[in-house]
C-alpha cells in the first residue's frame, strides 16, 4: 500500500491555513453580528464569539486592537466588525481575527436589558419564593404567540403526541415590533380569565435578533407575567437567549418545543408510572392475603381453637382457686375484728366511764388552784396593790420621778394621782429623793 498520498492532520490544516491566508476575499471581511461567551484576559486580549440566528464564529481582538475602543463591549451587544479570517492550527477551526470593532447601535438595548434586570431583581419579581408550581397533569394549556411560525406548531405537535387528552387554547399574539409588548400583555390578562379554564400558560416566541425578542424584556411584560395568577412557562428563542420574561416566569423554558415538554407529561412515562403503581399494588396485596393466610393458619391450629374445652376447666380451676382465697381471707378479717372487738368491750373506760369523768375533774380543779396562786389579782384580795406608770408596771422605785403621774390597782378600783414624794430604802435606811 502507498502511503505517501496520505496527508498528516497537521498537513491538511497548515494547507487550509494558507489558503485561507492568500484568499484576497479573506483579508479584509467585514462582519456584524451579536457577542457571546465574551473573555477579557488579563494580558488585555478579548476571545468572544460573533452569532446571528443560524451561525456562529469564534473571534479574537489582540489587546493592539483592544485599547482602542471607546466602549466596552459585553455579552449580548450588536457590533461590526473588520478583521481577518484565518485557521487556527491546534484545533484546526477558523476565526475571525478582529482589527476593529464598532457598535452597531443596538449595544443601547443590552445596557437597557442589564438595568431592568438589576432593579427587577432588587424588587423581588426573580425570587423563588414567587415561583408557582407547574401542574403535573392540566387539562387546558394556553398558548401567547404568534398564531404562525414554527412556534406555535412545535408547541401544538409536541402536546399531541405526548398528552392528546390535555386540550389547547391559543391567544394570538404580535410578538415582535413596538405594539408587540402591549398586545402580549393583553393576551396574558385575556388568558387569566376564569372562562377559560387555563392551568398552566405559554409565554413566547422562535428565535430572532435581540431586537426580534425585545417586547420579552419589556418591563410592562415581565410585570404581566409576575401578577398572573396562572403558572407561567417562558419560551422566547433558542437555548442561549435570555430574555426578562425568563427571569420573571415561574419555569424558564429553553426552546418553545421544551416549553410544550415541560407544561405536559409523557404519556409513555405516564402508562409506565402507572403500571409500576399497578405492580405495586398487586404486590401488596398479595403479601396483605399471604399474611392474613398465615395469621388465620396460626389461629385455627392454636391450642385454644383445638381444645376449648380444656381452656374452659383450667379457668373454672383457676376461679375456684381464687374463690377459696379469698373465702380465707373474708374468714381471717372477721375473726381479727371480732377480736378487737372483745377487747374494747372489755376496757375499763366502757365498764366504769364515771370515773374517768372524775378523774378528769380533778385534773382540771388542780389546774385551776395552780392558775389562781400565779394570777396577780388574787394579790390585790389580800390588800395588796399594783402602781402602773404610762401603762407600765412599776417594779423599782427608780422608775418613779417627783411629779409623775401613776395609777395605782385595787382589787376593786384605780386611783390616778401625782408622785409628791419618793423614798428610796436602802440597807435598812430610808431616804428623801427630790
């Protein structure tokens, strides 16, 4: 075999390098279209890619270049573009190496988009705290688009195949131009009727340029979609467009047919969960009779199924038992109080009450004597005596000054008078005290 007519991989793209070198139309292409995947490296070189509705191309801007802009450019914005095309050979893949960029007047609407965003976001209308949850199995599903296009057919087809028992309403709608924004919010508010039935409605258009999708990130739009009281699926282009609706849409949805998927299940899935259930069931069943099998097995060939009879003597034995204790024990407590009895009978307090009566009064005549020798009136009886000054008993005669007044106790009175005199007796002398 010749192999010499066999070219290496890096043969072929250094051929296909040089031809895209020397192709005069090659050198200096002009080129518009929309930025994505933007890298800023730190060495000042931008790697982005250049999109428009079908294709795309990866790009390269050398910091020579980049320094010379007078805007910095983002994810999403418009521009055009003069560079060169050429191969790169460790991938083998061609790009567009840029030598000046312009904005193409739609990098306005990019900075509009990034700042509704940033306040809608502060307001709350992105939380997931808002989101309503999707249906598992509506029966009616809306539909705000364009009554024509491929949209509106994906969506239709894909709910047919894969749930044709769920019904469909569409709420025809322009969803690109300046009236565009209004008409969808109309059709969204028509859609929230309650003649219609809607569990879960559809929100969205086919692919197009940022202008094509602009009424989507319209903030009369996104406010629509947040105050519906119906779950909200958003559709709005292909899988790398965002949109404000997306954000503020209870399921975000990356291409109108994933929309369809996600609003409707699987028939096929559904018939599959179903059996399983069904399986499941059979199963439990089974094992519910089994079981009750076995427990009424267990009961018919117990002891007591098999011989009542027998059961039936062991309890009157067991009664018997019982009924001979406790005749024993009735016997037993008799006898303790009829003994008890006897014996109260027989105490001398029953026999001879008088006498403890008797001795009881003594016991109080000889409390009563005792009480009348300590009770300090019985002194005064005897002619005694008692002085009280401000209420006070006078025990010392150094508690009495000249002039007080004192009151004396009789036994059968007081005498209130005025200390004129105080003689204090002292080892058998008396004297005067002024």
């Amino acid at each position: 075999m010749n192999h010499d007519k066999y070219l290496t991989v890096a043969s072929l793209t250094k051929y296909l390098k040089h031809k895209f070198d020397s192709d005069m139309h090659l050198r200096n292409v002009f080129l518009k279209g929309e930025i994505s995947n933007l890298k800023k490296h730190s060495t000042g070189h931008y790697y982005f890619s250049i999109k428009d509705e079908s294709s795309k191309i990866n790009a390269i801007m050398f910091s020579s270049q980049t320094k010379n802009l007078n805007f910095s450019p983002e994810d999403g914005m418009k521009v055009l573009l003069v560079g060169r095309i050429s191969v790169y050979e460790s991938t083998g893949s061609y790009q567009i190496y840029v030598e000046e960029m312009l904005e193409d007047g739609v990098g306005n609407l990019y900075v509009k988009f990034e700042q509704l965003k940033k306040d809608l976001a502060k307001e709350g209308l992105f939380d997931e705290i808002h989101k309503k949850r999707i249906p598992k199995y509506p029966t009616r599903v809306g539909i705000v688009t364009a009554p024509t296009g491929a949209a509106i057919k994906d969506i239709l087809s894909t709910i047919q195949r894969r749930f044709p028992s769920c019904e469909t309403l569409l709420f025809p709608s322009l969803v690109q131009g300046e009236n565009a924004a209004p008409d969808i919010v109309k059709k969204i508010k028509m859609a929230e009727e309650k003649e219609y039935h809607i569990d879960v409605l559809i929100v969205g258009r086919g692919g197009g340029s940022i202008e094509d999708m602009w009424p989507f990130n319209e903030e009369i739009v996104a406010r629509a979609i947040y105050n519906c009281p119906i779950p909200i699926i958003s559709a709005v282009g292909h899988e790398v467009d965002f949109t404000i609706a997306d954000f503020v849409a209870d399921l975000r949805a990356p291409t109108p047919t994933g929309a369809a998927e996600m609003a409707v299940p699987s028939m096929y899935d559904l018939e599959k969960y179903l059996k399983q259930i069904s399986l499941r069931i059979k199963e439990n069943v089974l094992k519910k009779v089994k079981y009750n099998q076995l427990l009424l097995e267990r009961v018919t060939s117990s002891f007591v199924i098999k011989n009542p009879v027998i059961m039936y003597e062991n309890k009157k034995q067991y009664i018997d038992t019982i009924l001979e204790k406790l005749k024993t024990q009735i016997f037993y407590l008799l006898e303790n109080k009829g003994l008890k009895l006897k014996t109260l009978e027989n105490h001398y307090l029953l026999k001879s009450p008088l006498q403890l009566y008797q001795k009881e009064i003594t016991k109080i005549q000889s409390l009563i004597e005792k009480l009348e020798i300590i009770n300090p009136l019985g002194v005064l009886k005897r002619g005694y005596s008692l002085a009280y000054k401000d209420k006070v008993l006078v025990k010392d005669i150094k508690q009495i000054q000249k002039r007080d007044r004192i009151t004396i106790v009789l036994e059968n009175g007081k005498i209130d008078t005025e200390v004129v005199e105080i003689m204090e007796e002292k080892h058998g002398k008396r004297k005067t005290r002024n």
